[in-house]
C-alpha cells in the first residue's frame, strides 16, 4: 500500500523560494541552518570523541552500567557555528526575503538584521582558527551574501 503523504505545514498565501522535484521535501532556510548546525556539531564531536590506540573503545558510563558509553563532550567552536547558522536565518527573515516561521509572512525590519549580520561576523572573527580553508570560504560567502543583500534592500 502506498504511503499517504503528510499534509502540508505551510500556512495558506505563502509559497515557497523552490519547489521540490516530485517526492521531495521543500525545507526551509531555517531546517537548512539547524540541520548544518548539527552537523557541524556531530563533526567536532566525531573529531573529538575518535578512539585513539591508548584509549579503550567503550569507557563506562557515569552511572556505572557496562556497556553504556558517555555521551561525548560539545564543543564551544560548534555551538558558535550553529550560532552563526541562526543569526543568518535571523537576518534573511528580517530583511523580508525568507518566511517567518511564528508569523508565517514576510516581515521587514532592518535593524534587526543588521544586528543578526554585525554579530554572526563578530562570532566568526572569533571563530576563524577553528575554521578549515572550506568552512571559512562557505561562512565567508554567507556574510556576503547576507551584507549585499542588507545594502540592496537599504536603498529600496
């Protein structure tokens, strides 16, 4: 038997920036973002939590049960890219160019964009020795995007 779709979770008037090719989903900039974030975060826990020859592959949880393994240690560096991520979702739905997900409209306020813009670059100034050569181009691309975006819709 076929599977039934899901309905929709977009709220009626409001289209989409792409359309999904037949049996995909449309995600939003915001799914976009979090799921980058999460996977920028399993990365750097991947990076951190890769058994090395001195350590025991499984260690002993906290609680004492053999076999259950702790749960591996998140990185600053990590949370600050999903920061980074939701700052820049933040800054397309206040400059009016992605849905809201609370109001389910465009919206414009600038101010607050600018501010989402001002400190995703202040986190990735700070970010920057933690960034490989593909992330600091892919991040470095964002911001841009994001600024001549802000000047173009300034001058409107």
């Amino acid at each position: 038997m076929p599977k039934e779709r899901e309905p929709s979770k977009a709220k009626k008037g409001r289209k989409a920036r792409k359309t999904a090719a037949p049996g995909q989903e449309v995600r939003s900039a915001a799914d976009i973002a979090a799921e980058r974030a999460a996977a920028a975060q399993q990365e750097a826990v991947g990076q951190e939590a890769a058994p090395s020859a001195e350590q025991p592959e499984a260690e002993e949880a906290p609680s004492g049960e053999p076999g259950a393994e702790a749960a591996p240690e998140i990185t600053v560096a990590a949370v600050l890219k999903g920061t980074v991520e939701l700052l820049a979702v933040q800054a397309w739905q206040h400059m009016g160019i992605q849905v809201s997900p609370q109001t389910g409209r465009l919206g414009q306020d600038l101010p607050q964009a600018r501010l989402a813009i001002d400190a995703a670059s202040a986190i990735l100034e700070k970010l920057q020795p933690h960034l490989v050569d593909n992330e600091r181009r892919e991040y470095e691309g964002l911001l841009t995007n994001l600024r001549i975006n802000y000047v173009q819709r300034s001058n409107e």
